[in-house]
C-alpha cells in the first residue's frame, strides 16, 4: 500500500499559475518558488500544512537562522542550490517517518492505537469540522453518516488528521487501550486543539516560497527542540506539559490518533479512524509566532500577592463576524511600544525590521479562526480574511500608520452611528433597543460595503510614498464612506412607522429620555460628520 509523503502521495494542495494541483512534500518545497500558494479545503488546512509539515521541515533542515541569513533569503527567488541539497538530504534521512501507515512511525500518528470501547473507531468525517458527525450537524451537509462514511483518499485523510491536530475540539474523546488516565473508556476535559485559542495571522506573500521564508522565525533553536517526527513515537499515555520549542509546538500531539486504511478499487482510501486524548499544554506559549497580543488588567491579580503584575499580555481572540482590517491596530502595532494596548506577532515584527525587505513590498496577511462554544466543545463558525499590510506602517512610519490604522477606526465610527441610528429608532417606535450581542446590525452590513475600499486604499498604502497622495487618497475614502453611511442611514429611517415620528418617552438610568426620529437623525449626522474630518473639518468653536 503506497504511503509515502515525500515523494509519492500527492497531499498537498497548490495552485500553480492559478491551476489547482496537489503535490508530495518534497515537490511542494523545491517547487514553492513556481507555486502561487497553498490551496487546502480551508484556510484552516493551509495553516496545519504549514505548521505540521512544511515550515518544521525547512527550518530543521536550514536552521536554526539568523537576521542575515532570513534578509538574504527574502529576497531571493528561490532556495538556492546548497539549500535543496540539504532540504533532499533531511527528506531522504527520515523517509521512513514521512509514511502514513508505517508500522512503528505513523506520520503525525500513534502506532498501533486502539480505542478502549469495542468498536470505538470514529468515522473520517470526525476529522472534518464542515461535515456531519455523531451530533454536530454544521451548515455544510453531505450525504454521509457514522455507519456509512466517507472513504478518504490518503492525501485527504492525512491533511484533515494534522487539521485536527491544530484545530479539534475539547470536551470529552474517547478512550485508548493503554491509556491509565481513560475511564469508563473515555477521557474528560481535553482540551481545544493548540489553535483554538488564538487568531492565527499568517503572513503571505507573492509565491510560496516567500510565504514559507515570511513565516519562518528567526532566532536560536531551544535545547531538546525537535519536531514529532524526530522523537519517539507517541503512545497511548499522555501528559500536561510545556512545548520544549517551536518545533515541537508547530508539530504538537494533541490527540492520539492512527488512520485506518482499507483497499479500494480506487487505491488506498480511509473511512475510520481512531481518536483519543493527546498532550495537553497550559495556554499560548509567550513566543508563538503566530498570535498577536493584547495587554490587558490583571482582574486575577492576588492581593496577597504585590509583585504580581498589574498588566498581563494575552493572545488576541477574532470577535465572530470582524473583518480582519477591524483589528488593523493589533496587526500593526510594534512589540514593546511604551504603553501599547497591542502588540503584533513576532514574523510582522521581524519582517518590519528586514535590511532587505522594501516597503512597497506586497505583503499580505490571513486571518483565521474557529469560533467555538463556551466549553470548546462544538463549532459554531470558521472565520478567515485577507488584507493588504503596509511595511512603512510595521515600521513605524508615523504617517503612514496613522492613516491606516485612522481609516479603520473611522469605518469603525461609521458602523457604531449606524448600530446606534437603529437602536434609537426602534426605541422612538415603542419597540425594544436591539441586544448588541445578538442577530445582524446595519453597522455589520455597511462595514461590509466599506472593505473594498479600505483593502485598495490600504493596498495603495503600500505603494505610495507621497504623503500628499496618501491624504488625497484618505479623503476620497471618507466621501466614499460618506455615501455609504448616509445610504445605511436612509435605508433606517425609510423604515419606521408614523409613530417614530412623535416618539416615546421611557427611564433610562433612572432618568426619562425622549427618543424621536428626529433625534435620531440628527445624533446620526452629527456622528458621521465627526468620524470623517477630511471632509467635515470642525467648526472654529469645535475645535
């Protein structure tokens, strides 16, 4: 049965000069300069490709680097001779533990591994978080059940075992034999998958080649530092610990896992697998590159405890719905900024301070998330996006960061006048505030309206160097985003009924308070004209 990653199994899915293909590792790497990028299911799968396989493979091989040994290869057009050699060599010496149904090291898996509750085995699609399975029933349906599965190709089911690895949820897993810490053939309080509790910002950038180099950290290599594929092979037992590195943690053994494969007409397919209770680790390592940080208060400060930390720095979390340049502050925000609410993540940071890297360089950021229930237990959304990110603005720049991170907030402005608008109007016809953490807002429908103009206007940021040119630009942002509020605006007020127009009057904290349609437009108006001061300068007696 043919399993090999490196050179057989074509799992890793590209596009090439816009053509859909799917290539072994060791093509994928040694091609990634003729490659446009990654073209998993999801941008989920890009992620776990990258993070499980990809990127541990070229740093082991070529690292650990150094500033000038990245800024060297930024910049050019592919690994050079020297760096294939050692890519094939590190391929070809641990061939055997790049083999999806070897007998001693299953790639990414537990040899092995059986599930303590007679006929415990999970159908394929438990890999898969858009597919039915036992009772999650997602938006995205196919006509398959636990007793009729899906038959995975070998390329598939390997690519969906790293997805979750990355991205699985918590709760309950089944038990392993073997495993002293199952009970009743189960296992209790596992944790979410080592994605799930943070917003994944991945740099991209004009081929995969260059995404692979973005992504890359520079820096030492930690002591007993090695991905899976380098430590011995996993058993059912497992332990809460700390990641000895980023190699490990980039390839961490969440879960307990083995792929079941059975012979088709069709060539090898996988319909079962087996999934338990992996290692567990204590939140987001401080050095993931990945993440971006917020400095928040310590509510869980000791007051017995003085030397504890006022502060304390946690990864970012995707609000359900947000576009990615919502956060445009967080991504673009310098490490260790005197009294900075943010904090980017460590690859924009070190791709800022590139000697080699221009700053009209095209870079581009993802954004993804599975948003989950409370207890981690269930999927409720995958949300990802893409956006233009300016080096001068990582850099520093002060007119250039002003004016992008001043055209989001803006957007932002707009979004909370419209939310506003709408509640004050409900109000003003006898009905209830809408609840601002549930159902669909207006402000939610004009932020989409305004993103492509926010992603060309922060795509010509890139670009352009004239800070004259920029502030013309900015401008004929704040009119677009003009005609778009106003048009929000009268889509509202073309709604209400005749009684919004005398009002009502109801307490609010203990004081009564008129709502009118009247005021609502004019509160309305006096927000919008004040979000964009390009086009409404302030009054002398306002400024």
């Amino acid at each position: 049965m043919e399993d090999c990653l490196i050179d057989k199994i074509p799992w890793i899915p590209v596009l090439r000069a816009g053509n859909a293909d799917a290539l072994p590792l060791r093509a994928a790497l040694l091609e990634s300069h003729q490659i446009d990028a990654l073209d998993g299911e999801l941008p989920t799968v890009n992620i776990a490709l990258l993070r499980h396989a990809i990127l541990p493979v070229v740093l082991h091989a070529l690292g650990p680097l150094t500033k000038a040994a990245w800024d060297e290869m930024i910049i050019a057009p592919g690994f050079t001779d020297d760096q294939v050699r050692q890519l094939n060599d590190y391929l070809d010496e641990r061939r055997h533990r790049f083999a999806a149904f070897h007998k001693e090291f299953p790639f990414g898996q537990t040899p092995d591994l059986e599930p303590a509750k007679k006929n415990g085995e999970k159908p394929s699609t438990a890999l898969i978080p858009t597919m039915a399975s036992g009772n999650n029933t997602p938006v995205r349906r196919r006509h398959t059940t636990d007793g009729n599965p899906l038959a995975l190709p070998v390329g598939d089911a390997v690519r969906w075992m790293l997805h979750a690895q990355c991205w699985d949820t918590g709760g309950i897993k089944g038990g392993a034999v073997g495993d002293p810490q199952a009970k009743s053939s189960k296992t209790t309080g596992n944790r979410g998958g080592p994605l799930s509790n943070f917003a994944v910002v991945t740099p991209i950038g004009r081929n995969l080649y260059e995404t692979i180099i973005l992504n890359l950290p520079i820096g030492p290599r930690a002591a007993g530092d090695l991905p899976a594929w380098e430590r011995v092979a996993p058993g059912p037992n497992w332990e809460e610990r700390a990641p000895a590195g980023i190699l490990e943690w980039w390839t961490w053994g969440a879960r307990r896992m083995r792929l079941i494969p059975h012979q088709t007409d069709e060539g090898a397919r996988v319909s079962y697998v087996v999934l338990a209770a992996g290692d567990r680790v204590a939140g987001v390592p401080p050095w993931e590159p990945h993440a971006t940080w917020v400095y928040r208060k310590n509510t869980k400060k000791d007051k017995d405890d003085p030397d504890a930390p006022d502060v304390v720095r946690a990864p970012r979390f995707r609000q359900q719905g947000a576009q990615a340049w919502q956060g445009l502050e967080t991504l673009l925000t310098l490490p260790k900024e005197e009294d900075a609410a943010f904090e980017t993540s460590t690859l924009l940071a070190q791709a800022a301070a590139s000697n080699t890297l221009g700053a009209d360089y095209p870079l581009m950021l993802q954004t993804c998330s599975i948003i989950y229930n409370t207890h981690v237990t269930t999927i409720k959304d995958i949300t990802f996006d893409t956006l233009p990110a300016p080096i001068a603005a990582l850099r520093g720049d002060p007119q250039v960061w002003d004016t992008a991170v001043e055209a989001a907030r803006q957007a932002a402005q707009l979004a909370t006048a419209t939310n506003r608008l709408a509640a004050n109007l409900a109000q003003a016809a006898s009905g209830p505030a809408p609840d601002p953490d549930r159902g669909n807002h207006p402000g939610d429908k004009l932020l989409s309206a305004l993103r492509p103009y926010v992603l060309r206007f922060l795509k010509g940021c890139q670009t352009t160097t004239d800070p004259e040119q920029r502030a013309r630009a900015h401008a004929a942002l704040q009119t677009i985003y003009d005609r778009e509020a106003q048009r929000a605006g009268n889509e509202l007020l073309t709604r209400v009924p005749p009684s919004a127009f005398t009002g009502r009057t109801r307490e609010v904290r203990g004081k009564p308070m008129t709502f009118r349609l009247a005021e609502a437009e004019r509160y309305f108006n006096a927000a919008r004209r004040k979000a964009l001061p390009l086009i409404y300068p302030p009054r002398p007696e306002e400024s």
